[in-house]
C-alpha cells in the first residue's frame, strides 16, 4: 500500500523502522511507538465500528495526556478528521466549536464532558461519546469508556488508504469572537508546521523516508504547553516525526519546579514553553540551583513571544541555552525563528515564501509596513466560512496562493521581518488568544453596563492582560468584581478583565466603532 503523509502513515513507518523507542510520556503512562500505534489503531478501530466515516469530525476535548495523542492518530487512522476543543470553554464556547465543525464524535475527559452534558441537545450531529476517565463521577449518559472501546476493538483487520488531501483542522480565535476551524491538508500541515520531517534542516522528500528518524540519537522534548493548541500540538508532533521521546507536562496549572523535575527525570533536550507566563518561573526556579539542566540543549516557546527581558533571565542561569522562538499562526503554519529584536518588538528570520506585501498583494520595500503573508504550504481556507476563508487567502497576478491573516509586518533590509501586532486588536494572554469584541459583548449584556471597549495592557507576567473601559447606566455602578462574576458563565477564565476603568462615556470613532487607542491613554 502506497504511503501518504496523513499523520497516522507517517507514524506506522515510524513504528515499523524503531518499534521499541520511546515515543511518548505522559504522567504514568509510557508508551514506545509500537504501543502508541497499536492503540491509536484500537481507536481508529473503534470509531469505525460507532459508524464514523472517513471526512467526518472527531472532536477531542482533554487536558494534556497519552489518550489525547493516541485519540488524534487514530482518527486520522481512518481518514476522520481530528478537532480539538479548548479544555477552557465554558457551555456556550463549546456549542460553538462542537456544532460549528460538524462533529460527529467526543473523545473526552469526565469532568469536562459536564460541560457538554448541558448543550447535548442542541448538537442533533454529535452522535458516539467516548469518556476518559479523570477521577470526576459525572454521569454522561450512552458513553462508552475509552479503556473498555479500546479493549473491545481488538487487534486486527484493515484501514483505508490513506491520502496526502485527508484534511487537519484547527480552531483558532476569530475577530467576531467565536473560532474559526482553519482547514489544512495533512501534506501542507506536515510541512508547513510539524518540521517536515527534519525540524533544523531540509524536509523529506516522500512519506518512506521518515523511517530514517528511528535511526536517529534519541532526543526527549518536555512538552508544557497544551496540546489543544497550535504550539503545543506542534511541538509534539514535530518531536515524534524526528522519532523523539515527547514528554507531556500534565498537570493543570504550570509549575517551574515540577516541570523542572520532569525535565531531570525524563533527561529532555529541549524545553516547550508558552512564552514569558512560563519563562519567567522557570528562569526564577533555576536561580535556587536546585535543579539538574545537564541534558538541556535549548527552550523553544510558541503560542506567545518571548522577550529579551525573559531570554536574559534563562541565560543568567543557562548561559550556552539556544533559543527555539518561533513565529507562527494556525492560518500560517510555524514560519521562522526569532532573532535579536530591537525594544518592544519581535523580528524572525523567516523561511522561503514568506514575506511582508502591501494591499495590492505587491512585496513591501524594505523599512516599508504591510502584512505578513505566506504562500507555499498553507490551508485550504476555513471550514464552514467562504467568506472569511475570502478575507484571508488571496490569489496574486501570478497565480500564488497566499494567506494573509492580518498580522501587520515591516520587512528589514536584511531580510528579516519585524512583527508589529495583529491588526484585529487581539490581546495574548499567556498564549491564550483573546479578541475584545467578545468580551465587550459579554460585558454589554449586565443590566448596569451602558457601554464598554476592552484592551489589552502590558503585563510581565502573561505578556498581556485584559483591560475594560465601562461606561455604567445613568443611576448604576459596577465594580469588577461584580463584572468578572457576570462573564463567568459564559467566558473562559483567561478571557475575564483584570482591570476596569469606569467613565461616563466610552469615546467612539467618527464611525461609532470602538476607539481602542483612546481606551489604551484612559489606562496610561
């Protein structure tokens, strides 16, 4: 059977070269790449047999763990489509995602399955639930446990054959709030954001050859960000196609000295973090000089930019540390390393087919500002939404393909890029990914909020955090207490204001949008 680069092909020539190397740790649990494939296959296995067909959507919803992994190889295994849903969702974000993106299928933790529980009703697709069990006694009804699925799949038969155009899909934040599904295929994700095989070098130049990483030294990458997410999931799958041990931090909150522990015990070689939110505890634990670095080569960060600040820290205590830091956006793929920027920004030395082009889809003169744009390996568009997928995937005179998601970009002389901020205002928080209008519109609905604008502030710890202007009802007052209380139930923790200022109007534009530039000076 002919090879292809969806995702589960490449790891069975993997486990086929280098069966007994380690592949994957995650708290107890170890699996070599032999056992992580044989049990993705019980989950592909088991998801045919609920009726899931190749194309159709199966949504996972976990915390770092090995059932994560193995659940999205092994819908891959027969040609489904893998969804990850951001553990942090509350009901009404969930709906969105689960619904948006058709799934058909839920592989999830128990306590998180609850929050599904709520919204079952209204998602007439959704029709096989597999629960992961986490300690909660949470009754979801018609689930099945995924130890008694995998057990019940059994070890033999035939998948289809795969292809290089079956689809990957990620949500990401979108401008109008919700998330949008960026749909890539597995050949173009493989390249364009998972190291193509060789993270430092040239990319493989057919599916057979990645058998020659099982013959590799074996390398061991730490994991801590979360593998819902764009870099997180990257990371890992980066490390297991160049046939490394990935070790998961799991965790639930971020801990220096634990990862730290971790890093000893598991002797990794390279550190994922989630820019300064966890840099900078990490580079504050290292100073007690408790902890064993030897077998530490370098720290990689994505999801949110590292700063000098956070970079001189780790070097104090790590002086020969090389920095992994690279830009890279879901519409986008991982597209380049940082290199020394100058204050207040972040320059990348970017690979071939990415650039910076005005609005007439024309490169940009150096010093000129314009917007990040790549072509090459880049997605199909976003599921569901022609027109959005219109607005950010651009066809030139030429007939290159390019995807422009807003980040606004000066090229240098040298080449280099310099990233000066999306131009859709979003605030990153700790890597989490926060648009204002959504929060505005949570913050508009309390009985006593007349208007309101929201900001991002710069913060050292999370890099930034969310900021409100609010304008109360004549006759009302708000505190942020009572505010943050309000937009609980329907907005992820990390989505919450920190700060609030209260006046007697919200300034507007000319044409009544929402003045984020003044909202920044009510804040200086």
């Amino acid at each position: 059977m002919a090879r292809s680069y969806n995702l589960a092909d490449l790891l069975e020539i993997l486990a086929e070269a280098g069966p007994e190397r380690p592949a994957l740790v995650a708290g107890a649990e170890r699996r070599t790449y032999a056992q992580l494939d044989e049990r993705a296959s019980r989950v592909g296995r088991h998801l045919a047999a609920a009726g899931v067909r190749a194309g159709e959507h199966v949504a996972i919803l976990a915390y770092n763990r090995a059932e994560w992994v193995e659940a999205m190889i092994g819908a891959f295994k027969i040609r489904a489509v893998p969804i990850p849903v951001n553990y942090r969702y509350v009901a009404g974000e969930l709906h969105h995602v689960l619904s948006d993106s058709d799934s058909v299928a839920l592989i999830g933790e128990r306590s998180l399955l609850e929050k599904v529980e709520e919204i079952r009703g209204d998602l007439p697709e959704l029709r096989h639930v597999v629960v992961l069990e986490d300690g909660s006694s949470a009754d979801i009804p018609d689930a099945v446990r995924y130890e008694d699925a995998l057990a019940a799949a059994g070890s033999g038969g035939t998948f289809p054959e795969r292809s290089s155009d079956d689809r990957y899909i990620m949500y990401t934040g979108g401008t109008t709030g919700y998330p949008k599904g960026v749909e890539w295929r597995c050949e173009d994700i493989f390249f364009g954001a998972l190291g193509g095989g060789n993270v430092l070098g040239d990319p493989i130049t057919s599916p057979e050859a990645i058998a020659a990483n099982a013959e590799q030294p074996a390398m061991a990458v730490l994991d801590c960000a979360p593998v819902m997410h764009g870099a997180g999931q990257w990371v890992a799958f980066m490390g297991l196609f160049s046939g490394a041990k990935v070790v998961l931090y799991t965790d639930h909150a971020f801990d220096a000295g634990r990862a730290l522990t971790l890093l000893a015990e598991e002797q990794a070689n390279v550190l994922m973090l989630v820019g300064d939110v966890m840099a900078r505890p990490v580079a504050k634990a290292l100073a007690t000089g408790a902890y064993d670095t030897s077998s530490l080569m370098a720290i990689a960060s994505g999801g949110a930019p590292l700063t000098e600040g956070a970079k001189q820290a780790l070097r104090c205590q790590l002086p020969n540390i090389m920095f992994l830091d690279n830009y890279g956006a879901s519409e986008t793929g991982a597209c380049g390393p940082s290199v020394d920027a100058k204050e207040g920004t972040a320059r990348f030395m970017m690979k071939p087919g990415i650039t910076v082009l005005d609005d007439d889809l024309k490169v940009v003169a150096p010093g000129q500002i314009g917007r990040l744009a790549r072509s090459g390996n880049i997605p199909l568009g976003y599921y569901n939404d022609p027109a959005k997928t219109a607005s950010t995937f651009f066809t030139d005179a030429d007939g290159t393909r390019w995807s422009i998601p807003g980040d606004f970009a000066s090229l240098e002389e040298d080449g280099t890029i310099t990233l000066l901020g999306r131009g859709s205002l979003m605030i990153n928080t700790g890597g989490e990914k926060v648009y204002p209008e959504e929060v505005e519109v949570a913050l508009k609905d309390h009985p006593d909020v007349y208007d309101a604008v929201v900001v991002g502030l710069p913060d050292e710890r999370f890099g930034q955090r969310v900021a409100a202007v609010v304008a109360p009802r004549p006759g009302a007052t708000v505190t942020l207490d009572e505010l943050t209380e309000h937009c609980r139930g329907r907005l992820a923790g990390y989505k919450l204001p920190r700060e609030l200022k209260v006046v007697g109007e919200v300034q507007r534009t000319a044409v009544g949008k929402s003045d984020y530039k003044w909202a920044r000076s009510v804040f200086a």
